[in-house]
C-alpha cells in the first residue's frame, strides 16, 4: 500500500515564525555538550589546538550548517525525501565494502577526496527517518498485521549486514537496538519481541565461531574476565578504569591527567573520550555530562509528546533512542560494564561523520517541534 503526503499550504511558516517556535530547550544542551568536548580535545591535543580541537571546531560550524538547514527547512520536505536519505547512506554503506578506505584495522570510511565518510554514522540516522515515514500513516490494524514489519526488517538487516563485514559490530548492534525500540514505540506485538530473543540466543553460536572476528572474541572474552589479557585484549579497558578511578571526585585537573597525558589512554580523543574526561575533571565533572545528555533525553522526549503529527513524534523518539543508545554503549563500554566496541560519545568524540549525523538528528528533531502544530496527513491511492 502506498501513501501520498498531502501537506496544506495554510500551514507553511515564515523563517521569523519558526524562529518564535524554536526550542532552546534543545538547542541549549548540545551546545554546552560541544563546548566541553573542544575543552576536552584540547587537552588531549597536549594544550594544543592541533590536531584535534581546531579541526572538531571547524567540524561543529559545518554541523550548524547542517543543523539549520534540518530545522528550518519545511516539515514536508523531509517526508518526501525520507527513503532517498535512508537510500543514499545504504549506497554509500555499499561502496564502503568494495572501495572503502581501511582504518584502524577495519573498512568502514568512504573516501570523498576533500573528507572521508563513515556511512554506517549516517545510516543511523536515514533509518529513523525511514522508519517514522513508514509507520507515521498507519493505523492500529495496520501496525498489528506482521507482514507490515517486513520491509523495516530488511531496511535494518541489509546495513547490519553489511556493517558487520567491515567489521563494526557496535554500529551494527546500535542499528538493531534502535529498530527495536521503534518497533516497540509504534505498538508491535510484544510477542514477536520474544520470538526474537528467542531466535537470537539460538544463533548466538553460530555467531560466536563463524561471524566474529578473533579479536571481537578476545574482547568479550576480557569483559567476562578482564585480567585474561592485560597487556592484549584487556589493554584499553584496563587503562581506561586506571584513568577514570584516579580521577576521584573531582579530578587530576585540566590537562593534568597522568594516563591520558602521557598517552597510556588509547584512543582518548574518540572511543575513550569519556574516560578522559572522568580523569581530569573527577567523578563530577563525569556526572555532569550525564546530566546534560540526560537533559537532551527529557526534552527529545517532551518534543515528541508536544507533536500532533505521527511523523514528527517518531523523528523525535527515534532520535531519542539513537542518541540514548549513543552514549549508553560508550559509557558502558569505557567502564567495563559492556564490551569494547567502536561507538563514540555523541557530540564529544573527535571525528567528522558521527558529529554530523547527529547534528542533523538534532535539526530533524528541531524541524519536527517547529511544525509541532502542522497536521499532516496520508491518502492511500
């Protein structure tokens, strides 16, 4: 069944009217959140503006670009163009497996020339968009009939797949634990939630001897049993507790922490930024990040319940659980309450395509209370 958007031109805004509903309540947080992730790379940089702090400062403009742009651009446009968003970053996931750039070990960046990309950043966000185009229309009979979950099931497990094989099995698992939480939001049957538990621990296996790499092994091996491998698999996470458990309340000082300082931190300017900043700053200058990430949660939640239309709720939930699933994985990971695997802290970690992402998630989510008022509705043809 398709559905036609039909978007009433009695509703379109001026930019000064869509300025007057713009929600600094948003706006605010992830601003404060790019201000301590510059103070943090600079630190890592050894006090120096290169090579992270100035490079990530030229990255956040560019990402206001993208935000605006996101925010302010008509509601309807972002319908119409959702599966061609969700469409290009799948291709691009594509080209990765046969012209990708290898880095660190895997093949998950699509050289550009000027920048490289990482696709499998970007599909996070086109799969929300996806996802909220396809159900914002459908009924509660429609959201109960299981063939209508067959195409958001390939539209997850094509680029699961794909990520997988590069490998980055932390950005595949935060695809399918984002699917899942929209398939909940948008009322599935709690039983095919089961179903797939189910189906998931059977496979476990299969997974574990012919799906994993030797090294993702390793590491969940060390997260059961940290001391298995110290100087080896263990190394990061060890190295990360050292850090973030010296950093006491309130920590070493600015520029002061002896493991991220003198470089026994791996990877302090992206994966283990957290840890970083645990070190330096203590264990309150840790919680305050909480705080503010917990702040972005209430307000991506309140935009969601303040939407009259489908659409603009499902962005905003969507995004919700994209960039809980974020943080909660990052976090956990840096504190040996997860296994490591490669998902920055959002809006923190250096690099280009996950602070992109993000911030046009955050412009999609912005858009969506903008328009918060618009009644949007389908006619099936």
């Amino acid at each position: 069944m398709s559905k036609q958007i039909r978007v009433s031109n009695a509703n379109m805004m001026t930019l000064s009217e869509k300025f007057g509903h713009f929600s600094w309540g948003l706006f605010v947080p992830m601003c404060m959140v790019l201000a301590i992730s510059i103070v943090v790379l600079y630190s890592a940089g050894g006090g120096n503006w290169k090579p992270f702090a100035l490079s990530q400062l030229m990255k956040i403009i560019l990402g206001f670009g993208v935000f605006f742009v996101a925010a302010f651009i008509n509601i309807k446009t972002w319908i119409k163009s959702a599966y061609i968003i969700y469409a290009i970053a799948l291709v691009m996931i594509i080209l990765v497996t046969f012209v990708g750039h290898t880095g660190m070990g895997a093949q998950r960046w699509l050289n550009l020339g000027v920048i490289h990309v990482q696709p499998s950043e970007l599909i996070k966000i086109g799969l929300v968009v996806a996802l909220a185009r396809y159900f914002a229309w459908f009924n509660s009979v429609e959201l109960g009939q299981f063939k209508n979950y067959l195409v958001p099931g390939l539209m997850l497990l094509i680029p699961f797949g794909l990520i997988v094989a590069q490998p980055d099995l932390g950005t595949a698992l935060s695809l399918g634990m984002i699917t899942v939480g929209m398939f909940y939001i948008v009322g599935a049957n709690k039983k095919w939630f089961i179903i797939a538990a189910i189906l998931g621990l059977m496979a476990a296996p299969v997974v574990w001897f012919g799906g994993l790499h030797d090294y993702q092994r390793g590491r969940i091996i060390t997260f059961i049993n940290p001391d298995s491998d110290i100087q080896g698999a263990g190394y990061q996470i060890n190295q990360a507790k050292i850090a973030f458990g010296s950093g006491g309340m309130t920590g070493k000082g600015y520029m002061k922490g002896s493991q991220s300082q003198q470089s026994f931190l791996p990877e302090k300017q992206t994966d283990f930024i957290f840890t970083m900043l645990g070190e330096e700053f203590g264990f309150m200058g840790a919680f305050g990040l909480l705080l503010i990430y917990t702040w972005i949660i209430v307000v991506l939640f309140w935009c969601a319940k303040m939407c009259r239309n489908r659409f603009g709720q499902l962005i905003c939930f969507g995004f919700m659980l994209n960039f809980f699933v974020y943080y909660f994985i990052n976090i956990s990971m840096v504190l040996g309450l997860l296994p490591t695997v490669g998902v920055p802290l959002p809006l923190m970690s250096f690099g280009g395509s996950s602070l992109l992402s993000l911030m046009f998630g955050f412009g999609l989510c912005q858009n969506a209370y903008i328009h918060k008022d618009q009644q949007l509705s389908a006619k099936g043809s």
